[in-house]
C-alpha cells in the first residue's frame, strides 16, 4: 500500500482547503446551534411550561429553516426535524385540561 501523498502545493488547492475549512466550521456552529435548541425545547416541554415552549419551538423553527436556505442540513431534514418537534408540542399541547366554559357558567 502507498504511502500518503503529500497535499497538493498549487494555488487554487490551496485556496480550496482554506475555503472548505471556513464552511466547514460554519456549518458545524449552526448545526450545534440547531442541537442546541432542539435540547432547550425539549427541555421546556418535560417542565410542562407552555408558553416558554411556545416561544422555544419558534425559535427553533426559525433556526432549521434558515440552516436548510443555506444548504447546511438539506431541506429534507429540515422538514423532519420541525414535523418531530411540532409533534412532540402538540402532544403536550393535548395534554393538558380544557376548562369547560359550563363549569365557569355555573360559578358565576
């Protein structure tokens, strides 16, 4: 088996592995951006706070959205991802009590 080659020394393949490392960490802060809200949503759904969670989920759509305008995460996934967390915040969106508007009726 040959041994590695060595990186290549022209200028456009220089330029190329410089661009490529710039992107690379780019898209690896907007995905950790991404986990990073999905964990923050989750988060406020297991402590039942409905409104924080409102705002969380939002926040988040808005970041997958963005990530997938930009080719980070393909659309695909982007559509995935907030059709999984749109389904976790109505879950809990059903879990809790409707007040009948008969019972306020009667206390009046």
């Amino acid at each position: 088996m040959p041994a590695k080659t060595a990186p290549k020394k022209n200028l456009s393949s220089l330029k190329r592995v410089r661009q490529s490392e710039k992107k690379r960490l780019s898209n690896q802060a907007v995905k950790t951006k991404i986990k990073t809200q999905i964990t923050k949503l989750t988060l406020a759904l297991q402590s039942q706070n409905r409104e924080a969670a409102n705002s969380i989920l939002r926040e988040t759509e808005k970041v997958i959205r963005s990530a997938a305008s930009k080719n980070v995460i393909h659309k695909n996934t982007a559509s995935r991802k907030i059709s999984r967390i749109a389904k976790k915040f109505n879950a809990l969106k059903s879990k809790e009590p409707v007040s009948e508007p008969s019972a306020q009726a009667e206390v009046s």
